[in-house]
C-alpha cells in the first residue's frame, strides 16, 4: 500500500446496504455486471455531452467503449470504460457518501423485507454496490476527463471502509474497475458467462462492449432509429436475434412516442404460433427496456393477453430503474404505455386486413385462437370485433373467410341480428336442421367451430347495432319478413282436421315413449327437410350450454324440445301407422332413433351401441319389405 493512502470509513448506512446486497441477493449475482456496465454507458454518455458543447477533454481521439478483460486463472474480471472518470471529491461523493448514492432511501424502500434487495438495485442510484455480491476485493481506478486531472485508486474489500491513492504515472482517461472475485462467484471470470449475461441485460447499450477484445453488442437498437432508416433486412435481423426464429414475421409494427409517455416499440407477429401439446402459450410478454437497459424479460403488464402472441420491445425513458413486477403492474406510467402498444397494433392490423386480406388471413390462421380472447376488452371492443373472422354460408368452401362488416353489409333489408350456427366443423354444421328455413330465406349463417366463438360474440353483445343470435333460437316468425329465395321441397297435401287430431295423438305417445329424457314433443314450424331436431328448452345454443355443463362438470344430457316435421314423409308414415295401431312397437322404435339422431348431431350421444343395434334392426325389416316388392315387382 503507497504511503499517500487516504484510509475512510463507510458512514452506517452505507455498511447496512453492503451488508443487505452481499447477503440478501444471491439468486441475482449477474445483476452487478448489468449495473457496471450501464453506470459506464452513462459516463461514456456524459462524456459525449461534454465534447458535444465544446469542452475539452484528455484523449479527446480515444474510442467511446466499454472493455471486459477477464484472468480465470487468478479469478479477476476488470472492466473499462473511457468516459468522464472522477475525481476524488467525487469519488467519495458518488460511492463513499449516502447524500448522492441514494442508500438511505434504498434501505427504507425494503423496509424489513430484505428478500426485495435484487428486485430494486438500480432505482436509486445504489448499482455500484451490488459488485460486492460477486467481489473479495475492488480495485476502482479513475482518471477524470478534464485535461490535467489527478488520477485516483479506490479499494475497497465492502466491509467497512475503503482506501483512496493517487494513482502513480500516465492513466487512460476513464474508469477501470478490477474485480477479485469470491470463490462462489469464480463464473463469472469466464468469457461466454459474461457474453451471455450482456446480450440478456445490457446488448442494446449504445456504445460498444467488448469482452476480451471481441464486441459482444453487435446488432443495434433499432427501435430508437427513424422508421424511415431502418431497412426491412435490419427488421428481419433484429427479429431473428430476440426470437431466434429464422422465419420472417407476419407483420412488423414500429412506434416512437413522445406524448403523453416517451417511449420506443418494436413489435413482431411471428409467423408460426407458439403451441405446446395444443395449448398455446399466453404468458409472452414484450421485453421492458429503460435507456436500452433490460430491466423485465417478457413483461406481460404490457400487452393484453390475446396480444400475446406479439414478440417484441418497449424502451422508455420516463419509467424508473425497477424490476419489481409488483411494481411494474401497479405503475402507471406503464399502464399508459400498454395502452399506447395496443391501440397502435390493433390499428396496425386493421390496416392490413383492409390493404393485404390474404396477409391477414395468414395472420388470423396463425393467432386467432389467441386473438379470440380480445372479447372480454372492453376498452378496444369495437377494433377487436372489426378483426374477427368466421366461416359462413355465404362462402364456397372451406379456407375463405368472412368479417363481421362484410355480414352486415350482405344483410337483408330490415335485417338487424347476425345469426351464428356452432358445429366441430364445416361438414356438420351444413347438416344442421336449423340451417332449413335460413337456407330457404337466403339469410347467411356464421358457422362458429370453437368453443369460445359464442362467448366471444354474446360478449359483444352488437355489432354496428346488429345483435346476435344463435339460429337453434330464431323462431320461423323471425325470417317471415323476407321472401324465399330456394325453392320449398315438395310438401304434401295439408293435413285434414282428423289428421290434425291423429298428430297430436302421435305426439303426445312419442312424448310418453321418451319420458324425462324430453321436456315436450311439438310440431315444427322452422323444419321442411328434416324430420325432427331438438330446441333447448332453457335458452341459449345447445354448444353453450354443452360449455356451462362442462365447466360444472355436469355430464348429464339437458331435457330439450323435440320439434317433429309434420309435413315429412316419415312423420305422415308414423302418423298412418299410429292410427292403424298406436301400440304398434315401431312407433317406439322410431321415436328412439328420431331422439338419438338429434343427440348424435349435437354431440350429446356417448354410447351409440344401441343405436346401431336399432338402425341394422331396422334396415333388417325395411330391406325385407323392399326385397318383397321386388319380388312381385
């Protein structure tokens, strides 16, 4: 030790936070690396103010970096930068003093919950101190910018004081310091340890990083250019690099905000969605970013979660140095700025739907199952419906797509509701019974295939004042309005009164037959093809209520409605049957399949055994009778 020492102590408080850091933030040692090299990316910064105004400075040619030397061989990490330096006053200012450090205030923030240490190193000025989680011994050496300065050594072992030497000889303009790291901590002397630790936390810093002599910070922090200089391979490059997705993204959205938050955004919509054994992943997040500084990875208060799907980066200048997820949810400058991304991505991908629809099908294909959560935003109801896709009856075929705008603007004179038909796929849902009157009014249908569509448009409640409505609860009364535009299938002749009579008998022994498996059998004023469906006796759409039941893990099968074609051919056959003999056992025989069917198209039919038995029972006697007509034929 030289004889011009200068021996001080660390003032009480200043020993209770080295105390609080080395002893209460183990789980985040990398952190002391993040918190280095941004308090020299400040100096380099301050620095560069200086010689923008004019003044003059030692070295005034010497790079603007930041140098990472690393010795695993004696366990010692030093890091350079070559900014503004200190002098001694503010050597013992800055780091031996609690009036600039911020430490009182450090302290009283974590009350008696020591545990939040490494959750708010950073806010208050207090980063330097956390090199003592990793640190035996500092070397800090320091040479001031101002030509002619006195260069100064600090050391210190973070314990109770520190020593302060005027450094002997020529020194390079800047600050150095020199760690002697723990056993415990003895990684971090290793070169791929600290590349690793700066492309999480400190890549975007602005001026180069350099860890033994390789520049470890090469791609930019593109988001704070102009949108106008940034060209699409730098977009494609910087994606690739968060991501590590090869495949360019759907769709980039750039932003630079001043008003009423200062902020910067890259957003991405990849072109693969996230999925995991069929469940897409919903806790993504953009990553928080302040003054290029990583501060939360993935940070979920920023975007809402049927945004999630979105990759991506926020950089602000107006939010505090603070991971504190805490913190973060109960910020407001934050909530602004969530706001502000989602606002900007929704019209953003409205504009593409309007301007490139084959793009945002792509899109649509790729996240709806995500996106489809955006019903329950109340804020951003109206640009989240807009975007909404859906198969329909006005479509030719699978793979085209609808929008609810397009409904509307397809909609018959004095049409005020968009009707929705819920089915496992297209196929099914064209066999729907309750499709009949809607194809014979030429009233288009949205076929819905997903759980979630019905609550997402029950959700909505309106849609450019159209209402919705499932079509298993419109009432033929409701299309009488509007003319038929395909031709009825060929019905019989009216029943006579007698008949009338001999249907209401029918139906009520078909209601006997079934018992409480049924809450009513009744004619059918919607039906002209099919014989008989089923109606929920409870409102609401039967895939509803299937959801509801599941939900209250109620397996059982709900009493519905059953509503019988009077006018179909097979409705006249039991009819004459049951006149000619009401204890005829076919009577019983089709009543069953007549329910069973109806049970099979809803998907409420779990043991189909019986049924089979039933339908080969049947073709057994048909094919007998038709074999006979042959025969005399």
């Amino acid at each position: 030790m030289s004889d011009n020492a200068i021996k001080r102590e660390f003032k009480a408080d200043i020993v209770k936070l080295l105390d609080i850091i080395t002893h209460s933030v183990y789980t985040n040692k990398e952190i002391f690396l993040r918190e280095l090299v941004s308090n020299a990316s400040d100096a380099l910064e301050k620095l560069r103010f200086q010689m923008s105004r004019g003044d003059q400075v030692a070295a005034p040619d010497l790079p603007l970096e930041i140098r990472i030397a690393t010795d695993k061989d004696n366990a010692v990490l030093t890091i350079t930068d070559t900014g503004v330096g200190m002098s001694e006053l503010e050597l013992v200012e800055n780091i031996g003093s609690i009036a600039h450090s911020g430490s009182e205030d450090f302290i009283n923030a974590l009350g008696e919950d020591k545990s939040k240490a490494s959750s708010i190193i950073g806010r208050f000025g207090v980063g330097f101190y956390s090199v003592f989680m990793v640190a035996r011994k500092v070397v800090l050496t320091t040479s001031p910018a101002a030509p002619g300065e006195q260069a100064w050594v600090w050391i210190s072992d973070g314990l109770g004081g520190y020593e302060l030497i005027p450094a002997e000889g020529e020194v390079e303009r800047g600050t150095s310091i020199e760690i002697h790291l723990k056993d415990d901590a003895k990684e971090f002397a290793e070169p791929d340890v600290l590349k690793d630790v700066i492309n999480r936390h400190s890549h975007f810093i602005s001026f180069p990083i350099l860890v033994d002599g390789e520049r470890v910070n090469t791609v930019p922090a593109i988001w704070r250019e102009p949108k106008s200089s940034v060209t699409a391979e730098q977009y494609k490059e910087f994606y690739t690099f968060l991501t590590h997705d090869d495949e360019a993204p759907l769709e980039t959205i750039h932003m630079n905000v001043d008003a009423p938050v200062q902020f910067s955004s890259l957003v991405f919509v990849p072109a693969k969605a996230e999925d995991y054994m069929g469940f897409q992943k919903l806790e993504r997040g953009l990553d928080l970013y302040v003054r290029r500084v990583l501060i939360a990875k993935d940070a979920t208060e920023l975007l809402p979660e049927y945004l999630r799907f979105c990759r991506g980066v926020v950089d602000t200048e107006d939010l505090p140095l603070n991971i504190s997820r805490e913190t973060l949810q109960q910020n407001a400058v934050l909530r602004r700025i969530a706001q502000a991304v989602t606002k900007e991505i929704l019209s953003r991908l409205k504009k593409k739907a309007a301007s490139d629809p084959d793009g945002y099908a792509a899109i649509w294909k790729e996240h709806c199952k995500i996106f489809k959560l955006g019903y329950s935003d109340y804020l951003n109801r109206d640009s989240v419906a807009e975007l909404l896709r859906f198969d329909s009856s006005a479509l030719d075929g699978p793979g085209r797509l609808t929008s609810l705008a397009d409904y509307v603007s397809r909609a018959k004179e004095g049409q005020k509701t968009v009707y929705y038909v819920s089915g496992p796929s297209r196929e099914a849902v064209e066999l729907n019974p309750y499709l009949e009157m809607f194809t014979r009014k030429g009233v288009e249908v949205l076929y819905l295939y997903e759980p979630i569509d019905e609550f997402m448009l029950e959700s909505l409640h309106t849609f450019k004042e159209f209402s919705f409505k499932s079509a298993e609860q419109a009432q033929a009364s409701d299309l009488d309005p509007f003319e038929d535009v395909a031709p009825a299938a060929n019905a019989p002749e009216p029943l006579t009164t007698e008949q009338s009579g001999g249907l209401d008998a029918l139906l009520a022994d078909m209601k006997k037959i079934l018992g409480d498996k049924i809450k009513d059998v009744r004619r059918s004023t919607r039906l002209k093809s099919s014989p008989s469906c089923l109606v929920s006796a409870e409102g609401g759409s039967s895939q509803m209520q299937k959801i509801m039941r599941l939900m209250s893990k109620d397996e059982s099968i709900p009493p519905k409605i059953m509503e019988v074609n009077p006018d179909h051919p097979l409705t006249r056959n039991l009819l004459e049957i049951h006149t000619a003999d009401p204890a005829d056992p076919f009577i019983e025989q089709a009543t069953t399949q007549l329910y069973e069917s109806a049970l099979l198209l809803e998907g409420y039919l779990s043991d189909p055994h019986k049924m089979v038995g039933r339908i080969n029972s049947i073709l057994e006697q048909a094919s007998g009778w038709y074999a006979g007509l042959k025969k005399k034929g």
